[in-house]
C-alpha cells in the first residue's frame, strides 16, 4: 500500500511539473521583444540595460524581464541593481586646512611651498617656498589635511568668511605624496542674499576617491575666502555601486504660476533630477515633491536652489537635484517666484536611476532575445550567487558581454499579451485540473487507508 501511495504522490508531482512546464513564459507573452549579440567568454553573459529598454517595463522593480533562446526557452538569470547606500558606511570629519600664498603678479596656477609633516604624513607647517614681503602675497588657496581618512571621499563641506557675498569657484587637485597632483574637477560655493534671506551652499561633490591630500586654488574670484571651516565626506563601500543613467528630456506642465509637474513613464526609483534653465540669470528656490499616482498625496523629496548666472562672460550653472530613494512616478517643483520663477512653461526635466545590470546563462540555441512588458507575471530572477555558484566581484567584471542588438530594436512587437484587466484563462484552466488531479489522488489515498488490510 506505501508503494502505491508513493506512485501515486509521485505522479502527481511529476504531472504537475508537467503542467506548470506549459505554461511555462513564451517570448509572445511579452510586449517588447529586444534582440542580443553576445561577445567574450560564456556561458554567463552580463548585459547592462539601457534605460530606454527598462521603460517598456510593466513592472517597477523589472519582474517582467525575461531572456529567451532562438528555440524560445527562457533562460536562468539574476539583476544586479547596486545603489549608492548599499554597503556604504559614512563618516563625517573635520580636516586641517593650510593657506596657499603666493605672491600678486605670480603667473604659475599653484603656488610653490615647503612642507612639514610628522612621520605619519599628517601636515604640521606648510609656508611659501620664498619669502614675500606684506602687501604683495596672495591667498591663492588652500591644503587640506585627510591623512586621517583611509574611506574614499565623497564629499566636501566648506565654510569660510569674506568680505561680500556671491559664488566662490575652485579647482579641487589630489595627492599622495604632494608632489604629484591629480584634478578632481572643480567646486563651486556660494553665500547670497535673496529676498532678505541668506541662501548659502556649502557642499561640494568629490568623485569617490581615496587621497591622503587635497589642494583648493581659487578660479572666482582670484583671491580665496578665509576658510572657518572644513569637513570632508568618506565612505567605506564593499562594492561599488553603478552608474547612473540619465533619461531624454521629459516635457512637463503647469497649472498655476510656479508650479510644475512631470509625469514619468513608469514608477521609477529616481535618484536625481536635472532642470533645464533656458533663460540666462534664473535664480529660482525650489522644493521637488513627488508620488506613486494622482490619488496619494504629494510627499516632500527634496529642496535647493536652483541658477543660471553669468560671471565674467562665463554661465555658472546648478540645476540638479539630489533624492532619496523612493519610488515616484510623478514629480512637483514649487519655485520660489520672489527669484523671478522659470517662466509659465513648464521646464523640461532629465531624470536619472542607477544603471541595472542583467547577467544570464546562456543555454541552448542562440540568438538571445530579452524580452519585457507583461504586468502579469511573477519575478524569477536568481541570486547571483546562485547563478553563478563561485560569484565574487571580480568574476562578475570577467563575463562576457551582452549588448542590445541595434537602436531601432528597442520597439514594442504585436503579441498575446493579457490585458491587465483580463483574465488568464489558460493559467486558471491549468490550475483546476492539477488540484482536481490532487484532490482525486487523496481520495485514492484516504479509500486505501481505510479499506482493512487482506487476512494471511
């Protein structure tokens, strides 16, 4: 009788493997269909999705991504979506900071001095390399001490005291060792006065790279501000998180004077936003709201100001908003008009997430095709490490490449996919008949149970 039991249990397991297998994801399921080319080492291929692919999503979080064979099976894979919190510890600290002379009419960009440092490489005394007589040196800058710091830095917080008000632009150098300098780019402060309020920026962006020195030489004006204070950003990140991807501009509306609104293609997790300021001299404080759809209310993202000014023949520009992550398929900004406003035409807007990176495992017949766009189905994406059983970080920059076969592929194709609002009734058909199959093999189970065991 056990044996029976066990064949009969078994079957229906297998029947209803059977079943589950056809009604398995077919590539016309799926309302996007884009072709793959596959380059390098397989049978792992690491594919990283470029936004206008994810659009055709019907899912936020990309449950309805898909990679099939040229025989149409789907194929094992895992999304690595890193962000920038993942695995990051920050840490705030107070640097020394040193001042940089040089002398009035000097023509070099930095200016030569002598160092002492302690046998740590902490800096003790930092002099000009000759010596100026008053009233002909400079305050060109300033030498920040992060020896302390073994994080990559992130982020720069100044504070600093001068005589008027307006936009203080700097180059930021690196080193090691301070004989050779690498450029990290360039910083931009400000301390203004709007409306009989003071608006100040203090913070300045760094590229995430460890220094054990940094150098700030003033561009605007000549002559650097004295710093009060100096406050640099690090952080200790496992992994690194990938790149964000910037979206086409987004055309947006407005209902009343200093008001905006942009709808987005899908629920996104926006990191940032990029405002375009077509008028030259906009100056406009702003606070960017956003929502899941229209029947929640607006929640509070984000706050800034906003400007497109000209100084010296040159346009200096902020027009970038920093968010938390939070999925938003909708956005507000409220302008300050007291600045002038933005015009009664909504601005166009950029957004950006971070970049998604697909990796499967090329199985069967190729071409591969990723397939996207079915709000009906449910996520099978695996662990990397399950994917790949020896994962690490450094394998996953060994795989071989995939990429989207060409531009005009990126396009929705005619399929059967189920309108939300339908009904699946081929997957409820498959359903009824394997609990029936259950059902009956139970009722097998429970008679042969309960019929007496045959006499010796």
């Amino acid at each position: 009788m056990r044996q029976k039991l066990n064949l009969g249990w078994l079957g229906a397991m297998a029947m209803g493997v059977a079943m589950m297998a056809g009604a398995q994801d077919k590539p016309a399921d799926f309302a996007t269909q884009v072709p793959l080319s596959v380059s390098g080492n397989g049978p792992w291929y690491r594919l990283e999705l470029p936004l206008a692919v994810q659009l055709n999503a019907r899912q936020a979080d990309l449950s309805d991504v898909r990679v099939f064979n040229a025989a149409g099976d789907v194929q094992a894979y895992a999304l690595a979506r890193e962000t920038a919190q993942t695995a990051q510890d920050r840490v705030l600290t107070e640097v020394k900071w040193f001042p940089l002379y040089n002398r009035m009419d000097a023509t070099e960009h930095a200016p030569s001095v002598r160092v002492q440092s302690s046998a740590n490489g902490t800096l003790v005394q930092v002099q000009p390399s000759s010596q100026l007589e008053a009233g002909e040196e400079e305050l060109r800058g300033w030498l920040l001490d992060a020896s302390a710091i073994k994080a990559p830095l992130q982020r720069l917080i100044l504070d600093w005291t001068s005589e008027r008000d307006g936009f203080q632009r700097f180059s930021i150098e690196a080193s090691d060792d301070l004989q050779h300098w690498q450029p990290w780019g360039e910083g931009q402060v400000a301390r203004l006065t709007f409306a009989d309020e003071q608006v100040e920026q203090h913070e300045v962006s760094l590229p995430g790279q460890p220094a054990r020195y940094l150098r700030l030489l003033w561009d605007t004006p000549h002559s650097a501000p004295t710093l009060t204070s100096a406050q640099l950003e690090s952080a200790s990140t496992r992994s690194l998180p990938l790149p964000l991807v910037w979206s086409q501009v987004l055309a947006g509306s407005s209902v009343k004077p200093g008001e905006y609104t942009w709808q987005l293609p899908m629920g996104l997790n926006v990191e940032r936003i990029q405002v375009e300021l077509s008028q030259p001299n906009s100056l406009a404080p702003v606070t960017l709201s956003g929502r899941r759809d229209s029947s929640l209310p607006w929640q509070p993202l984000s706050n800034g100001l906003l400007y497109r000014l000209t100084q010296n023949g040159q346009d200096v520009v902020q027009n970038e908003l920093q968010l938390p992550r939070q999925v938003v398929q909708q956005l507000k900004l409220t302008v300050d008009e007291r600045g002038g406003g933005l015009g009664a035409q909504a601005p166009g807007l950029k957004f950006a997430v971070r970049a998604t990176q697909l990796v499967f495992l090329a199985r069967g017949p190729g071409p591969y095709t990723l397939a996207l766009g079915n709000s009906a189905v449910k996520a099978a994406n695996l662990p990397l490490a399950t994917l790949i059983p020896d994962y690490s970080a450094a394998k996953l920059a060994t795989l071989g490449k995939a990429s989207v076969d060409g531009a005009a592929t990126i396009a929705p194709v005619a399929s059967s996919v189920q309108a939300t609002s339908g009904t699946d009734w081929k997957k409820f058909g498959l359903w009824a008949v394997l609990l029936l199959s259950v059902v009956f093999l139970a009722a097998m189970a429970f008679s042969l149970l309960r019929k007496p065991p045959a006499n010796p």
